[in-house]
C-alpha cells in the first residue's frame, strides 16, 4: 500500500471543505488548517468554524475510511487589516482579495514547513466567485520562497462547485452569504442586498 503524502489543506469554510475532501481524501492524508483572519465580525468568524469542526466530527462519525485531522488558529483580524490598508474601496475579486489569499495561503505554507507537510494547499478555487488562475499563482510563488510543494488545483470543474453545495446541504452545515471581509459585506448591504443571496 502507497503511504499517502502529508497535505496541510487550509479551509476558508466548511461548505467549501466537503467537495475538496472527497476529491482529495484517496490521494492525501488531510490536516484542515482553519485560518481566515478576514472574516468579519468575529462572531461570525466563530461560526464558520464551528461549522468546520462539525463537520469533521460528522466525517469521523459517519465514514470510519475518512480520517481528517484539524489545526486551528486563533482570530487574528489585525494581521488582514495591516495586509490591505489602502486597498479598503477595492472592488470585490481585485487587489484586496489577492493580497487575502496570500495571507492566507502563506501561512499554510509556513505551517505545513514547520511541522512536516509535504504539500500545502487550499479549499478557495471550489468558489465560482474566487479565481483559480490567481491563487494558483500565489501559491506557486510560495511554493518557491518556501520551498514546499503547492496543490494547484481549480476544484469548481468537474461540478465541484455543485458538489459542495449538496453535501452542504446533506449535512445541514451553515452557508454564509457573503465572502467574509469587512468591506464585502458593506458592499453588498449598500449596493446590492439581493447579492447577499449569493452563496460563496
């Protein structure tokens, strides 16, 4: 039997978790990195991530062949903050979301090198609103600067995006209606509520 290698996956929601987990969990051995220090307001940071707790406890409950392992982060809003000042009127999917991901991915990178991971990677291309070509850039980058090995990955084709929604669903997880960030949401509650239909 061929040993699995080690993937440190960040999640940016537990919705989003469920499709990629399925597609990747033959391939990988899984740890869920919870890190979105974006997602605004706190309570609903909170939320969202008893959300992915719960459904991995849901994995581990009912698919005795699926074994997913978790590393959390604490709440750590300051850092997004500091990362996009002068990018707060920024247009949703512009350059404040690419410097977002970044954070993000890099401290996956960072963590999955520090504690032994063979690759890293990230649940955020299974979003029709996010752009794969753009993340898989950035992480390409880090995979150079930190020498780790990046998933690259577009988990929307091949109805992934389809997939996640219905588990979602199966599983009665909590859908949030906008991305998460401060600024999106003002966006959306000034400009355009009916937006805050949309799921991401």
């Amino acid at each position: 039997m061929v040993e699995k290698k080690k993937l440190l996956l960040h999640s940016c929601c537990a919705p989003c978790s469920t499709a990629v987990i399925e597609r990747l969990k033959d391939e990988f051995d899984i740890t869920i990195l919870y890190y979105n220090p974006n997602i605004y307001p706190e309570q609903e940071y909170i939320k969202r991530k008893n959300e992915q707790l719960k459904y991995i406890e849901i994995l581990h409950n009912n698919r005795s062949e699926i074994s997913i392992n978790i590393m959390d982060c604490d709440y750590d809003s300051e850092s997004y903050y500091k990362a996009v000042v002068g990018l707060e009127k920024e247009r949703e999917g512009g350059a404040r979301c690419a410097v977002c991901f970044k954070l993000r991915l890099e401290k996956t990178a960072i963590l999955a090198k520090e504690n032994e991971f063979e690759v890293f990677g990230t649940t955020l291309t299974v979003s029709p609103h996010k752009n794969a070509e753009i993340i898989n850039a950035i992480g390409l980058s880090l995979e150079e600067k930190h020498q780790i090995k990046f998933l690259v990955s577009n988990f929307k084709k091949q109805n992934g995006y389809k997939l996640s929604v219905d588990l979602a669903k199966e599983n009665k997880l909590y859908r949030q209606n906008y991305c998460g960030c401060e600024f999106a949401l003002r966006v959306q509650e000034i400009e355009a509520p009916e937006s805050l239909k949309k799921i991401y």
